[in-house]
C-alpha cells in the first residue's frame, strides 16, 4: 500500500499506537476522544467539529454524546431513555445511515445534494462547514451489532474550502476504527461495572470484579444497618393487578432505597419488598458519622412518602407505610450460596437483629425503630419504648424511635 494511503505515514502510526495504548489503559472514553481530536487536528487534519455517540447499559441514562470543537470547547452529554428518540435523531444523517444500513458517508456541503435533507447539516454549513464524514464502528458481525446497537458512532466536520482530501476520510476511517477498539473495550468494562453495581450494589460489585468470587470470600465490616419493610404487602399483592402493584412497589423502593442511595448508604438486596443496606463505617468519627447519615436517609425517606401519600389521596388511592429498623455492629460481607450460584450480602447476628428489630415497628405502632446500641451513638432525644422481647433474640433489646420531627 502507497504512503499516500496513510498507513504508513508516521503521524498516521503515531496516533494508533496512542489509540491502542490508551486501550489497554484505564479507559475514560469521552476524555480519550477529546484527546483524539486534538491530536487529528495537531496532524493537519481541518477538523471544524468532532462527535462521538456511544449506547450504555445503564440503568439511568441509555447513551452517551461527546462533541469536540477547537479552542476547547467540550461537551458530554448523558441521555435519559425518554431523551433518546427526539425528531432531532430522527431527522439526522446517522439515524439515515442506520436505517439504510450505511456504515459510512461523506457529504460535500459546497454543492446543493442530498446533505439538504437534514437540519444538522444545515446549521453546519450556515456555520461555515464544508465536509461531513461519519462513520458507524460495528462492535461484531455487522447486522447482528446493529441490531443490538453494538457499535460507536464517529463524524467529523471541516470549515476548510476544499473539504477534506481522499487521503484526510482515508486516516479517519482507519483511525476511527481504532478508536472503535477503545470504545468497544470501554463499553465491556462500563457495562460490567453497570451491571454489578446495579444488581449488587457499588462496594459489593466493586469486589467482585477486584476477583472476590469463590464462595466464602469475604471480610468483618463494621456497619450502621438499615432494614424496611413495605406494610400489608401481601394484601396489596392480592387485592390488585400485577403492575398497579408494581408501580406502587417502586415508588416505595424510590422512597427508601433511593434516600439511601442518595445518602451514600449501599443498597445491598431487595428481599421481595424488604430493603437491606449499609451505611460504611470508616475513620475516627465514623460510626456517629454513618449513624447522622441513616437518619438523614429515614427523615427524607419519610418526606418522600408523605409526597407519594398526598398524590396517591388525590388520586383516591388509600396511602402506603413502610416500617424500618436501624441497628449496628460487625458483619459478615462476602460471598453466600453455592459454588455454582454465589450472592454478594451481609450475615451474622447484627443482620438478623435489624430485621427483627423492623418486626416490631408492627406491633409497637411506630414507623421507625432504633436498638440502643444505634441510639447511643447520637445525643438525640431518644424516645425509649423500654426492652422488648425480639424474636430469634435470647435477650431483651431496649428500642427507642426517633424524637418528634422538628
């Protein structure tokens, strides 16, 4: 193959192997595709804008954008499901190169032709733009990736009067295939590390991919414990239809495990419609630290309801309540189950102790309930409600409830 191809113009080989060290690196894609640009740009390359579109599993948001620009002008964008599908997608030339299955085109935008269909486009070339290369990086077998969507999306704009040169699309389709090597080993580790957190929880999904798999891996960890528990569940289970009760069980998951979450608690299980979470325990202050923390989280998780409640009554629907133990001590955090089939959680005595401890909330008519234990860590006005026979429990467990909100 000539120079004139690129492949081996020193420059050109420069970048890929910058590109492929940045792969086997520690991977922040949208700061490695601004880098990206740069060096394009730096290498003669007339580049007017650079753009990169990536999907993610994700629970929170379904794809990524990073536009590039010279003079450091940078902006990431994280789109949410309902975000994804807008006309502005839907009237673009890559929505048109996917549907007509093209995985790469360049639009000369000095001449009237097909760019004119496409608003971006317009509004480029009214900002100067001369040339529009884009191009889809297939993570896969062609069909199969896009059918799953399995790919990156690379385009490159020029304001320079001869658009870009046969040689200028050749170095950005080859580089941007190499760029798509980043990609595709970023979007494997993010969704791993996605996947795990969601389903385990940040900390515990960390150590699994740090290699703490086999059963029986684990450490002690000292913990401010938080257990709830959706009340007459099973009478709303039965009484309504499978996603009405799904809805309903969600917004009360919103209400306490997302005021954990959003208290920096870790959600470790959802146990049918019970919720198991931890609030760490670290340096000199840290358990009245972390015990500040599970009361912020239960006074928010109170406030949250009481929304849920008043629109749940306007709507003529009858409220819901959730009851919830605070506990702390040692636990057991590491891996459970069998060889084949293991669970990331927490056990020992302080982890049935907060369950129990959650019982009780029924029968003692309070909403939340605290052990002593958990009490004197905070110079609160504790409301004592005496020693209570807990089941499971040898001895009696002095419980307090929170004071009267101020």
């Amino acid at each position: 193959m000539s120079k004139e191809s690129g492949r081996f113009d020193r420059t050109f080989l420069e970048i890929s192997d910058w590109l492929i060290d940045g792969a086997l690196g520690e991977i922040n894609l949208e700061a490695q595709f601004m880098a990206f640009c740069e060096r394009l740009s730096d290498a003669g390359i007339p580049l007017m804008r650079g753009f990169l579109a990536t999907r993610a599993l994700h629970p929170m948001f379904v794809a990524t954008t990073a536009t590039w620009e010279p003079g450091g002008r940078q902006d990431v964008i994280r789109l949410k499901p309902d975000e994804d599908d807008g006309a502005d997608w839907k009237e673009s030339p890559l929505h048109h190169m996917l549907l007509t299955n093209c995985l790469d085109a360049l639009y000369d935008l000095r001449t009237a032709g097909t760019w004119q269909d496409f608003p971006m486009l317009k509004a480029l070339r009214a900002r100067g733009a001369t040339a529009y290369y884009a191009q889809f990086v297939m993570f896969g077998p062609a069909e199969q990736a896009r059918r799953r969507q399995d790919a990156c999306v690379l385009s490159w704009t020029t304001d320079h009067a001869g658009g870009f040169s046969e040689k200028q699309i050749h170095t950005l389709r080859r580089l941007g295939k190499r760029f798509g090597v980043v990609a595709k080993l970023h979007r494997r580790e993010q969704t791993a590390t996605n996947v795990v957190s969601a389903y385990l929880g940040a900390a515990a999904g960390q150590r699994v991919l740090d290699g703490h798999i086999k059963l029986g891996d684990g450490e002690i960890i000292p913990a401010v414990i938080w257990y709830c528990d959706l009340r007459n569940s099973t009478g709303l289970a039965d009484r309504l239809a499978n996603q009405v009760f799904l809805d309903i069980l969600n917004r009360y998951f919103q209400c306490t495990a997302g005021s954990v979450l959003d208290h920096g608690g870790e959600v470790l299980r959802f146990i049918g419609d019970a919720v198991l979470a931890i609030f760490h325990v670290d340096g000199v202050d840290g358990y009245s630290r972390a015990a500040r923390v599970a009361v912020a989280a239960a006074r928010d998780a109170e406030r949250r309801l009481a929304d849920v409640n008043k629109q749940r009554l306007t709507d003529g629907e009858a409220p819901i309540d959730f009851g919830l133990g605070l506990h702390t001590g040692n636990l057991m955090f590491g891996n459970i189950g069998v060889p084949e089939r293991v669970e990331f959680s927490v056990i020992g005595p302080a982890a049935n102790e907060v369950a129990r401890l959650e019982g009780l909330t029924k029968e003692l008519g309070q909403r939340i309930l605290v052990s002593k234990k958990f009490a004197d860590l905070l110079p609160l006005a504790w409301r004592d409600l005496g020693p209570q026979r807990v089941a499971g429990v040898s001895d009696m467990m002095q419980v307090c409830t929170l004071p009267d909100a101020p």
